[in-house]
C-alpha cells in the first residue's frame, strides 16, 4: 500500500507523543513515543530483519508454508514468536510477522521510555498506553470503512490490534473479507489470528464462521469482520460509530 493511502496512520494519533515514521526495505513503521526514537528504532527493525531473513535461509519452508511449523527451541525469539503464535491460530508463520516486529519494536521503545509506546506496522498495531484509546477500522471501498471504531482500554500490559484484509495491502489472504481486526494480548497472535479468520470470509454470509473461528482461537480478546455493508463482532471490545469526514 503506498504511503498516501496510509490513511489509517490517523487511527491512533496521540496527543503529546511524538510521531515519527520508519522504513527499512518493506517494512515501514509509525511510531508514537514519549521522544524521538528514530535511530533507535531503525537499528531495532534491521536487528528483527537480520534475525527473520538468517532463519529464511536455513528453514525455507519458513517463508512459505501456509501451515504451522514445529517450535524451534534454537531459533532468534522473534522467530520464535511468530512460530508460537501461527501455530495457535493454524496458519504458516509469514502470517504473523508484520505484528512480529511491531511487537519487537514496541517492546524496546517500552525498555527505555516510560510513557506511552504507539508502533504500527501496515495496519498491526503495537499499544502501551496509559489512557484509553479510540481505534478507527478501515475497510477499503466497503461503506463502513472509517465509521466505526473500537474503543481500547488502558490495561496492565501491552497489546496488539492487528487488520487483515483480503483486499486492501500486501497481506496474503484466501478470504476477501474487507477487514479483519483482531485484539489479542499477543500482537503476533492477533496478526495470524486476523490471517486465519480473513482466510475463510469470502461472502456477506461467511461472517458468523469467521467468528466462530475467532472464538475458538486461545488468547484472543474480540475481533471485527467487516465484509461488504455488514459487520460481526465478537469478545471484549467496544465499538462506537465515528463522525463522518
């Protein structure tokens, strides 16, 4: 998705942080945070690169399978996470790795700040915040897209909010769903787990399976199917109509 159509890097604008935006090949990251971490978080993306391209190399498979792998014990932590979190959700470890490095990310930003840590990476959210905070969901060409929101409380751990969507960005998806947004946790499960229920949201009617299937994802907290000019909710979220632009 070009950087114009990043639209939804409005989503979570935070007064008094300071905001700032980071690419390193494909990956292209807006962060909020207490100051300017730019160089910091440059260094730490390359850091999580190195270690997901290392094990591509030696694990092929890695890249491509659409199914979850075995654990590797020896493995860099951020692969391990991603191979945790694809397991649990039933999908190929690829499908977690936008939500991988997010958290990655969020998480240094966390060990050497200590105010609110705000880390988006093409729509999965990285969140530490200390207030309450209104997420926008967006949803291509559908018409609900940018009016509804999901209301995110302040909690005693960071979390992730993660959107799939078999028609908007480079996500891969065998759904069509106009967006899946997943809270969870974990922001690694709630990327694969917004993979996972994207994959079987193919029509209007699809939307009861796919959360059904996010019920029975562990360690989800709620997620938002939006498919056409409807929508399905489910779990402990909020939602809220947003004024129109």
């Amino acid at each position: 998705m070009s950087a114009e159509k990043r639209t939804y890097r409005s989503l979570v604008a935070r007064k008094g942080l300071f905001g700032f935006q980071t690419r390193v090949q494909e990956t292209d990251l807006h962060v909020q945070a207490e100051r300017d971490l730019k160089e910091e978080v440059s260094g730490w993306v390359i850091e999580a690169r190195v270690a997901i391209e290392d094990y591509i190399r030696s694990h092929p498979d890695f890249l491509v399978s659409y199914s979850p792998l075995p654990d590797d014990p020896f493995a860099p932590p951020i692969v391990q996470d991603m191979l945790k979190a694809s397991s649990i959700a039933g999908v190929g470890p690829m499908a977690a790795v936008a939500g991988a490095i997010a958290r990655h990310v969020g998480q240094r930003c966390m060990d050497i700040t200590s105010g609110e840590v705000i880390v988006e990476n093409g729509g999965d959210i990285f969140l530490w915040i200390l207030e309450p905070i209104t997420a926008a969901i967006w949803a291509g060409t559908s018409p609900l897209s940018g009016q509804i929101g999901i209301i995110l409380a302040a909690g005693p751990r960071p979390f992730g909010i993660c959107t799939s969507s078999g028609r908007v960005g480079h996500s891969r998806s065998l759904g069509k769903a106009d967006a899946v947004t997943i809270v969870s946790q974990s922001v690694s499960l709630a990327d694969a787990a917004a993979t996972a229920v994207g994959n079987i949201v193919k029509t209007e009617r699809d939307i009861n399976s796919g959360l059904e299937l996010a019920k029975k994802i562990p360690g989800i907290l709620g997620g938002v199917i939006i498919k056409g000019s409807r929508l399905g909710a489910w779990g402990q979220i909020e939602l809220v109509a947003l004024a129109k632009t």
